[in-house]
DNA sequence: GAACTATATTGACGTTTGTCAATGTAGTTG
DNA sequence: CAACTACATTGACAAACGTCAATATAGTTC
C-alpha cells in the first residue's frame, strides 16, 4: 500500500459480491487490501476504537497520544492513513483537530467478509 | 506480525467486544491486527475466495498458482499464512495438499468490525 | 506582533513484507 | 529403486512500513 492509491472504503465495497461468493478481480482485491491494511495495525485499531468509545463519539489528538503511548507524530501518521482510507473523518476547530468514525465504514468492509 | 505470534482467528475473536463499543486493549488490538494482516493482501484474499469459491470448497496449490499469476513458492508462502491465522485448513492427500476455509473465520473477524 | 499551542510534514532508520530461484521433502509410478 | 510430481522451505533482495526527532504550519492569546 503506498498510501497514495488508497481508496476510501465505501469506493471499494460499493462493487463487490461477499468475498467467498465468487472469486475477486486482481482489481478489487487490491482495493479491498489497502482497506484492511488500514486497519490491520495495533495502533490504528486502538485509534479507530478509543474514537469511537470517546464522548461525543469524537476525539482530537491530544486525547489519543498519551492513552496509546505513541509520539505525537506517529499518532497524526495513523490518523491520515485512517482518513485516507475512508474510516475516520478530520475536523479541524481552532488549535484542535476532532477524528470521527465515517457512519458505515466499518460496516462495509464487515459485511464484504461475512460469507454468504 | 512476526508470524510465530499469530493466533488463530478464532482466539483472536473469542475475546472481544465489537470494535466500536470500548477501546481496545493492546493485547487484543496487536492480536485482531494479525489477524486482519494475514487477510490484508491482494494475493491472499484472492486465495481466500478462490478456495471458497471452488467445487467442494477446497483447492490444491495447483489449482491456484497459474490463475493468481505467481510462484508456486509464492503461494504456498500464502497459503501458509492464511492456515496460521486460522481463516485455511490444509489436508494433504496423496501428492495434494488441499485448502479449505475453516467455516466461521470470516465471520468472526466480520463481527468484530460491525457497529454496534 | 510575539509567545505559545495543537497538529502536520519531513527525513532518517531499523524492521517487516512479498517475491522468486534454488533446493529439500514426501508421496507416486514406472 | 529411479524418475517424477506436488508441495514446502531456505536464502536473498527490493519495497513498504512504523517509529521518532526535528521542523513547519496554522490558529490563539497576551
């Protein structure tokens, strides 16, 4: 995944069969990857859900960077590479910027995993 | 993922609550993260479907090779990794080595990822 | 506008990953 | 048992990844 041709996820689950239904395209199994690469990440799976546990079902940075004791940098890192793909949405409010779940995200990509 | 840590999925998933309902613990979050990576790549969720998708649910790597368009090292490499995190079985019979999907595997992993 | 604050970007570095060629292994067939 | 077949393992290498320190950027406050 080189992070520039991530597409967001409801991009890549808007085309396809469950996966066990029948055999993916080498197109859209590389679209469906970069998803799950995403998300296949201690650290962004701790983010994705410390945001959507948080109240007001958003957070901003500096809620995040002590709990998952990960530099400041290293934090803002993860939560592009959840944004780029579609999972979480970035508001930015004065000196703050507020990381959402995308309604649904999480969803499509369960529901392209379950079998029939 | 250093692949000797991999737990098999149905470990992984025994644990938890759905991603969005609290914050993942480390520990689970490094887990469901092998879990997803063993999934995250083009050629393995090819295979995964491939498998899934063929007569009697199972495949041999010769079945698999050609169509995927990589080494048979390759893929076996692959297969591999899918049968340590839990989501293939292997039998060998005779010369064949035959895939299959353990039956449930996507299906945790799914749940896992679902809103609420 | 100067000092400050929260976040993003850049650059560097060690680690992990995906791939293949070469080789090993176990089962089959003559 | 010798030749063959299907698959696994090893070793090597380039590419991608996760991380941090340093720096840049944009907004706030005095």
């Amino acid at each position: 995944m080189t992070l520039t041709d991530l597409l967001p996820v409801t991009d890549v689950t808007a085309c396809c069969e469950p996966l066990t239904r029948e055999s993916l395209s080498a197109q859209n199994a590389e679209a469906l990857a970069g998803s799950l690469k995403a998300l296949a990440d201690p650290a962004r799976l701790r983010l994705v859900s410390m945001v959507a546990a948080s109240e007001g079902g958003e957070a901003c940075v500096c809620d995040l960077t002590e709990p998952l004791g990960l530099s400041q940098p290293t934090v803002s890192h993860h939560l592009k590479i959840l944004v780029d793909a579609g999972f979480l949405t970035r508001d930015k409010r004065g000196l703050w910027a507020y990381y959402r779940l995308v309604p649904g995200a999480l969803d499509s990509i369960s529901r392209l995993l379950i079998t029939i």
